[in-house]
C-alpha cells in the first residue's frame, strides 16, 4: 500500500471556535509492505509475516496559535 500527499493540514478549535494549533505536513509518503515467507526447518514449514513501514515528509510545520 503506498499513499501520497502533496500536502496535509489539521487545525486544532475550541468551542469559541478559535483555532489553537494549526499541524502542517507537505510532501507525505507512507509505504506498507507485507512480505510472507515461508521457513523449512527438517520436517516443519514456518509460514512468518514481515511487515515494514516507510514514513517519509518533506516539511513539517507547527504553530501554536494562543496568545499569552
């Protein structure tokens, strides 16, 4: 499974609403794979499952959008 973003925001509100947070990523690419293999061992077979993540981000941005 391979899944990309140009760009991804999220933006965090209180029951006012005001925006709190503000969470940017650009350039996001997440690859999964699952690879399954088999193991022989004399007289028993061992199925197993490896499974990898890749995240990879271009830029990564956060504002904290509270005043003091």
């Amino acid at each position: 499974m391979e899944i990309v973003l140009e760009g991804v925001g999220l933006s965090v509100i209180d029951n006012e609403p005001k925006e709190l947070i503000y969470v940017k990523a650009n350039h996001f690419k997440l690859l999964l794979n699952q690879e399954e293999f088999t193991i022989i061992e004399e007289d028993n077979k061992i199925k197993e499952t490896a499974t990898s993540i890749e995240l990879t981000l271009g830029n990564f941005q956060i504002d904290n959008l509270t005043s003091i």
